[in-house]
C-alpha cells in the first residue's frame, strides 16, 4: 500500500510522553486529509500513539515496525 505522506515526524530517541506531546502538536499543523508519518523508538508508543488517535479523532491508517523503529501513518479527518 502507497501512503502518500505530507508531514515527517522523527521522535527517535525520545520517550513517553514526548511522542505523543509533539505529534499533538505537528497535527494541529495539518490541513485536514493530509498525513503524518511518525517515526518512533520508544515501545510504549504502539499503545500510546493508537490510543491518541481513537481519542482525537484521528485516523490511523498504519502502523509498522523493523528492527529498532516504529512508525505510524495517520490522517488528519474532518473534525
């Protein structure tokens, strides 16, 4: 699947609650449609980050893993 991606986030080496805190902010930056990708190293967000979108409202079309990252694609939906 081709995500076409508007805005990076790199939260490599931060953790909870920095990820969340600045992805909350990035999106206010966001026309709606338009989406983030976040690029993540902390573990604990594959259960913060899901549950910030199902919260906001935000749609949270992927979220992947390798080795050492986590990312996670989200769109900014009509509010």
């Amino acid at each position: 699947m081709k995500i076409e991606i508007d805005k990076v986030l790199d939260t490599s080496g931060l953790l909870c609650p920095e990820p969340v805190m600045m992805l909350h902010n990035a999106v206010k930056e966001l026309v709606e449609g338009q989406v983030i990708k976040v690029i993540a190293t902390d573990p604990s967000t594959t259960r913060d980050i899901p549950k910030f979108c199902l919260f906001l409202g935000y749609d949270l079309i992927s979220q992947e893993a390798d080795e050492k990252n986590y990312f996670y694609y989200i769109k900014k939906v009509p509010t």
